[in-house]
C-alpha cells in the first residue's frame, strides 16, 4: 500500500499519477528530499 498514492487520491488527482512515500527512518532527511527534488525534476 502506498500512502502517499492514496493520498493523492484522495485529493482528486487521477490514479495515473505517480507518487513516492518516504519512510521517515530514512539516513537523512537531506537525502529524502534529494531523491524527491530529482523524482519531480524527472518527471517534468
């Protein structure tokens, strides 16, 4: 189950719609937002 998918969902944005949960034990949370910043950016 991907939280963040259903939250977007939830929000009225169409299923096609990607989206990444992060699991807050990550190493850092420099890294986390790293990997969204350049999700986003290859998304775009």
């Amino acid at each position: 189950m991907n939280v963040a998918h259903l939250g977007a969902i939830a929000t009225g944005l169409p299923v096609e719609v990607s989206a990444q949960t992060i699991d807050r034990q990550f190493a850092s949370s420099l890294v986390a937002i790293a990997t969204a910043a350049k999700l986003v950016t290859a998304d775009a």
